[in-house]
C-alpha cells in the first residue's frame, strides 16, 4: 500500500510580485483549509518569499524557492545561498528546473550540488528531471532519466532519499498544452521509482515521492494523481490563480 504522502508545490515562476503574492495567499488560505492530507507547496520569485512565508504563516500553506547556490557566499552575481532561502523561512527548493537547465546551464552536476546544499540547511529539495521532445520521440526517454538521476544523486547516501522530492517533467508537455496520458506518465515514474531502486534499494525507492510535472491541471489532476507511482504534482500555470489551483488539489485528492 501506498503511504507516501501527496505533495502539489505550485512553481510560479517568473510571476507574481511581493504584493501579488500576499494577496494570492491570503485568497488560497479558505479554499484549501480543508486539504491538509495533501501538502501544498507554493514557489514565488526570490523578491516575494519574505512576504510570502509572512502571509502563509499558521496555515496548511509551505513556501519553497525556485533555485539554490551551492556555496555559502561568494562572487556568484544573481545567486542566493541556502543560509539567505533560510532567513526568509522557505521549506523547500526547487531544483534543476527544465527551465534553468535550457536557459541558464544547469547541469546534473550542478543539481547533485545544489541538492546537497540544500539537505545541509534542511530544506527539502524538489528535484527536476525529465526529457524533451526529440529524445521522447527517438527513444531515449529511459536513458536520459537514468543519467540525470545517477549524476543528480551522486554521493547521497539512501538514508537521505526521503526527504527529497523527484518532479518528472516531460519538457515536451511543459506548456505546451500537450500532456502525457495518465498511463503515459505513470510508466514513466514507475521507470524512475524502479531505477532508484537500482540506485540505493526497494526499501528508499519506495519511499521516495514522485511528482508529475508536465501540464497538470484540475481536469486531469485526479486521474494523475491515481496512478500508483504518481504522488503529486509539480505545478505551472494552473498555481497562478488561487481558484484553479485550489480545484487542482481538491480534485486530485477526492
């Protein structure tokens, strides 16, 4: 039986101020009161995670950021160090998003030492991995999540695998409107469940959660979430708006 516990972290992006963000958070706040067998992650932009962690406070609501430095300080210009997401009082961190390995040169290597940044200050890491189109449609699907997912968690030891979240994104359906069917996504993630098994061992692999990443919105969140190998989601678009994501997360936990 599954007893892994859901988790749908909303990934803002490059939107929402300071300001936008209390004012989602104050709305979110009533609609998911009630939701408190899922845990609900909200990611803003570094500007707004001070006021963020300030609106959330008392409520089911955890704030995560979107990057993490591996060093403690430095000449590292735009960075922010994990002792700084720290002060704020974030929960979580995503790391080695699509978006930053296409647009700002991560790397597996990067994302093994942000992630180990991260598990020293306490935070719990939400690691990205997955594949693009073109290594979907020429079969390379398993191999490349096999490289990310060896290099990424190079030198963790197994007793450190359940406090970090894997988020599998299909780059290819990443706002794109296009989304992996259900079965679609659930082969991949038990691919992913049975190569961290292979990794560490059934017992870590089992105990690991595995979010969905790739277009999850709430028509299609409850059948996603069903899936045995699928244990939240990792959310785009869908988390801009407090009604469209409190529907997500009611529906995938009905």
């Amino acid at each position: 039986m599954n007893m892994r516990r859901t988790i749908i972290a909303g990934n803002w992006k490059m939107n929402l101020t300071a300001a936008e963000a209390v004012a989602f958070v104050e709305e979110f706040k009533p609609l998911v009161a009630d939701s408190t067998e899922v845990e609900i992650v909200v990611c803003p932009v570094f500007t707004a995670l001070d006021a963020a962690v300030k609106a959330a406070a008392g409520s089911n609501i955890k704030i995560g950021a979107q990057n993490i430095h591996w060093e403690e300080s430095g000449a590292f210009t735009g960075e922010i160090s994990a002792a700084m997401l720290k002060e704020t009082g974030v929960e979580y961190v995503i790391i080695g998003h699509s978006e930053r390995r296409q647009y700002f040169g991560e790397t597996d290597e990067t994302v093994n030492k942000r992630l180990k940044a991260a598990l020293a200050a306490g935070l719990v890491p939400m690691v990205c991995v997955g594949e693009v189109l073109a290594e979907r449609e020429s079969g390379k699907t398993e191999s490349v999540l096999s490289t990310q997912l060896q290099c990424g968690l190079n030198g963790i030891p197994a007793d450190e695998m359940e406090k970090i979240v894997i988020a599998y994104e299909p780059v290819w359906a990443i706002g794109t409107g296009k989304t992996a069917t259900p079965e679609m996504a659930e082969e991949t993630h038990a691919y992913i469940r049975k190569t961290l098994a292979d990794l560490f061992d059934r017992d870590t692999a089992d105990k690991v959660r595995i979010q969905y990443g790739g277009s999850m919105k709430p028509a299609n969140s409850a059948e996603l979430i069903a899936q045995p190998d699928i244990d939240g989601g990792l959310v785009g678009g869908a988390a801009l708006k407090p009604d469209s994501f409190s529907e997500l997360i009611k529906n995938a936990i009905k």
